[in-house]
C-alpha cells in the first residue's frame, strides 16, 4: 500500500522524479553519436557499454518520471550511477571535484535522489499509486 504522503511530500517526490529523469534523458542524449562514430581508442567493451546505455537510461527515466514501478527503476539507474563512480573514478581518475569540470559528487548526488525513490516510492501522483 502507497504511504499516504501530504500534498507537499507528493510534491517533492514528483519534482525529485522530474529532475532525475531529465538528468538521465540527457546523459543517454550524449551516448546517441557512438551509434554512428566511434572515438578513436574506445575498446569495444566501453562502446557496448555506451550504447547499452543510452538505451537503458532513457527506459528509466520514463519508468521515473511516469512513477511506473519507480522502485524498480531507482535500483536500475542506482546500479548505473555506481558505474558511473567508479569509471570516473578508478579508469578516468577523476577526483570527487574538480577545479574545472563535476567531479563524481554529480553521480553522488543523483545516486541519492535514486536511493529517496527506491525507499519512499513515486508518491501519490503516479502510475504505481493508480496500480494499487
């Protein structure tokens, strides 16, 4: 059963749910050209990866944004964002911040938005509150 969450609560997690989708509809955006052009040195590995992505990304910012099995769809794009960290951290070195450029606190911070939508759900105003 859907927590009875106040009108302002429904509201936040509507607006959280707006937000992380247009984040991941952007990210997928950019991996759109490696279906035409490989960069030079991409390993095929990292170009299946990219297209993957830009497939499944999109798919769970529409499951999101609709709050249709949001929970679902929060540990999809959590288990995103950790290999978002981690190859920016450990294969592109990239520090927590950057002088110039987001650090990894980016996908941090997306992380835990995804992490409120698996633990509290879409809120009333969604697709899972009209399955129920």
């Amino acid at each position: 059963m859907m927590q009875p969450y106040s009108n302002s609560q429904n509201a936040a997690l509507l607006i959280l749910r707006i937000i992380i989708a247009v984040i991941f509809y952007v990210a997928a955006y950019y991996k759109f050209p490696f279906w035409s052009t490989v960069p030079p040195g991409t390993t095929s590995f990292m170009l299946f990866t990219t297209r993957l992505l830009s497939i499944v990304e999109p798919l769970g910012a529409t499951a999101v944004l609709f709050g249709f099995l949001t929970r679902w769809a929060a540990f999809g794009l959590i288990i995103v964002l950790l290999g978002a960290i981690y190859v920016s951290q450990f294969i592109f070195h990239i520090g927590f911040v950057m002088p110039t450029s987001p650090g990894w606190n980016f996908p941090l911070m997306v992380l835990a938005g995804c992490l409120i939508l698996a633990a509290f759900g879409a809120g009333r105003w969604s697709i899972d509150n009209r399955r129920q």
